[in-house]
C-alpha cells in the first residue's frame, strides 16, 4: 500500500473520545502501517477539544500539552491553560507536589498492601497542575533522587524528519534540557 493514504479524521475523532467501535478499531489496527498525515490529523482532533488557541505541538499525557505560544515560545501547557513555561524546564518544577512517605500515606493509593513501597528506600510523588488540580503525573523513586524529566522530544527533528512539516520556528537550542535554569533560581 502506498504512504499517500488517509483515514477519515471522524475516525481519529472517536478513537480521542473512546467511541470507535470495534470493526474499525480492528480495521486501523489490521492496517500496514499508519499513515503519515495521523499525527497531524490527531493533533488538529485535540486542538478541537481545548479552548485555547495555541497550537498544540504534541500531546505529553491526557491532560498535558506542548504547545506554541504567541511571541515565539514553547510551553508546557494543561487542559485549562495553565502554563508550567519553557517546556525544555522540567514542568514538575512548576507543579504542586505531594509527596507519600508512610506506610499510612502510600497505602492510601496501594492494594494490595504487598505492593507497597518500602518507607525509607521509596517515596511516591503526585504532580498536579496548580491551578486547576488534575493530576499529570506520578513517580516512585528513592528519597532525595532528583524529579524525573520524562520528556523532552526534539520537535524540530520530528516535525521536520518524520512529518515533512518543519516548524517555523526551527532553532538547535530548542532540543536543550533547561531545567537547571530553574533549580539554579532557587539559590
Ligand atoms: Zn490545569
């Protein structure tokens, strides 16, 4: 089959909202491979769902974007449209965090109790957007271990190499981890 194909966008509108049913399901999973405009066409299916304006550059989680923003930035940005700023800063930084220490706290969110960390060698942190309280992420990790940087994708590679659509903005210094800029503010 030729890479030139395209499924219908109502299509990619269903699989975003759970609705697809399941001959279609199987048909987009029978196909030889996905076709290149899917990236693009479920981008502009999440940018139909948030109300903001920014474009969504890629989706990090279910509620969390990467977006550009007017002025020639990229942020990490939430659903409601919080910012948490430069997406090359580890976005967590910007977060509120809680952080389950105790036998007592991470049994809260644990069962069964054999599958609770070891208080001492383990904690668990909950990140949540400020301002509207939705949870984006989780780790488990030994006290004192730096916040995990999940994610920091080279767009300009990806839109450029793999979508044929450089973006505008294109710049080497935009594949850089920034997230000592900001643990450096703190001193
Ligand atoms: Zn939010």
């Amino acid at each position: 089959m030729s890479d030139d194909f395209e499924i219908d966008i109502n299509l990619v509108r269903q699989l975003v909202d759970g609705k697809i049913d399941d001959d279609n399901a199987e048909r987009l999973l029978k196909l030889p491979r996905k076709d290149i405009g899917r990236f693009l066409q479920y981008n502009q299916v999440l940018q139909e769902r948030v109300a903001w304006n920014d474009r969504i550059l890629i989706r990090l989680s279910d509620k969390l974007y990467v977006v550009g923003k007017p002025g020639g930035k990229r942020e990490t940005q939430c659903e409601c449209g919080y910012s948490f700023g430069d997406y090359r800063q580890n976005w967590k930084l910007k977060s509120k965090i809680r952080t389950r220490k105790t036998l007592e706290e991470m049994g809260q969110v644990y069962s069964p109790s054999p599958a609770i960390p070891e208080p001492g060698w383990q904690e668990v942190r909950e990140f949540f957007c400020p301002e509207c309280g939705t949870q984006h992420g989780v780790e488990v990790v030994a006290p004192g271990y730096p916040i995990v940087f999940e994610m920091l994708p080279d767009l300009d590679k990806f839109y450029r190499d793999y979508l044929g659509q450089p973006l505008p903005d294109e710049s080497p210094d935009w594949y850089e981890d920034h997230t000592a800029k900001v643990t450096a503010s703190w001193t």
